[in-house]
C-alpha cells in the first residue's frame, strides 16, 4: 500500500515559467512532510520541508504547500532553471511514532523534472 | 566536509555469493538508515539504526541483514543474494530524535545475475 502516491512520473516545462510537483498521501498520522532533489548518480538531497502546522513554506525560488484536509501537498519552482532538472521525491514522517516507526520516512515514486533552455 | 560515503559504487555479482555494501558516515549521526530504490516503488526502508548496536527492521527487510558495531559505520550484508535484490542502495544518516533531515550517500548501483 502506497501511502505517499506521486501521479505524475515526469513533468516538462520552460525556463522561467513555473514547476509545480504534487504529492497526496493517505496516513493522517503524517505530520511532517519533506521534498528531497535527486540529480543521476547522486544521492537525494534535502531541499524544503513543512509541519502540519503549517499550510506553507517558502524558501527562495522554492515554496511548498500543504493541504491537509485533502491530504495533499505540492512543490512550486519559480522560476524555474535548466539546473532543476532532476528527480523530486516527497517523503513523510509521523514525527510522534515511536517503535518501527520512529524516525521514518515514507517515500513516494518520484517526478522527473526537465526544464528547457 | 560533511557526508556520507558507501562502497562499492557499482557491483555486479552471481546469485548466492554474498557481498557486503559499507556506509561510513563522518558527522556523529546516532540515526542511519539503509532504501532501495526501484522504478515505480520511490525509495523504500530496508533496515534502520537508532544508535550503536540497535537496529531493527523496515519495510522490506527479507534478504539483508544489518550490524552497527561504531556509530560511523552501517553495513548491508546480502548473505545469498538473488536477482531480485537487482537495485540502487542508499544509506543515510541523521541526528535523532527529530531531526528528520536525512543526509544520503551516493548510492550503490547493484545486480545480481
């Protein structure tokens, strides 16, 4: 069961104009969210990340918004540059969970970002 | 400079040959993790440590074990790989209890024929 569900395995769009990623998940118990930044043959790298007390965070060119009551948070580039180009992954994280859970992060697919010249 | 290192970076091996991937770590995480990443399924949990000599299970742990004997160092072990464990591997690392910022290392590109 998929509990962080990214639909759209890759997304294109121009230099300059806006990149907006999306994530959904299904755990309520999810309360803080990330979005991590993958480029080929490197590992993931953090990038912006949200409490559930908030309903947006911002930093530079990159802001996330969170939706709880649809269970949905999204990632906006603006504007967006060639070198955003990579893999985007939004992951969870139930910042209570003791036990199994503890420290955890769930992990969607994935979205391959291109940005053209 | 802050990171964490795995190696090899790319193995190819046979099915029941067993093989160790190492993960070192330089920054005093007590928190270290081991995914696989697989088209499709996102990065998935294999095995997780909260500090020296605790480790437990994640989501997918049949076929790999663990061991945690310095804090810097996480080891996977696959004692009879098969070609189902074909994968990219990343270890992370990261200070507990909530910072949940994980740092990954490069990744180690596996196949097992």
């Amino acid at each position: 069961d998929q509990q962080v569900k990214q639909n759209s395995p890759s997304l294109s769009v121009q230099e300059g104009r806006i990149s907006i990623l999306n994530c959904d998940y299904t755990n309520s118990m999810f309360d803080y969210f990330l979005w991590y930044k993958k480029y080929p043959a490197e590992g993931p790298t953090f990038l912006i990340s949200i409490s559930s007390i908030k309903d947006k965070n911002e930093d530079g060119r990159f802001t996330v918004f969170l939706n709880k009551s649809a269970k949905h948070l999204s990632l906006h580039i603006v504007p967006s540059q060639p070198g955003d180009s990579a893999v985007y992954f939004c992951a969870a994280s139930d910042l209570n969970a003791g036990g199994t859970s503890y420290g955890k992060l769930t992990f969607g697919q994935g979205t391959i970002l291109t940005v053209h010249p | 400079e802050a990171q964490v290192t795995q190696n090899p970076r790319y193995l190819i091996t046979v099915t029941g040959k067993k093989l160790t991937v190492t993960c070192s770590q330089n920054m005093n995480h007590e928190y270290m993790s081991w995914y696989r990443q697989d088209p499709g399924l996102g990065l998935r949990q294999i095995y997780y440590s909260m500090n020296v000599e605790v480790t437990d299970k994640g989501d997918v742990p049949e076929g790999y074990k663990v061991s945690r004997k310095e804090k810097r160092n996480f080891p996977l072990i696959l004692e009879s790989p098969s070609p189902n464990q074909t994968s990219l591997y990343f270890c992370a690392s990261s200070l507990i209890p909530r910072d949940y910022e994980q740092y990954f290392g490069p990744g180690t590109r596996l196949t097992v024929t």
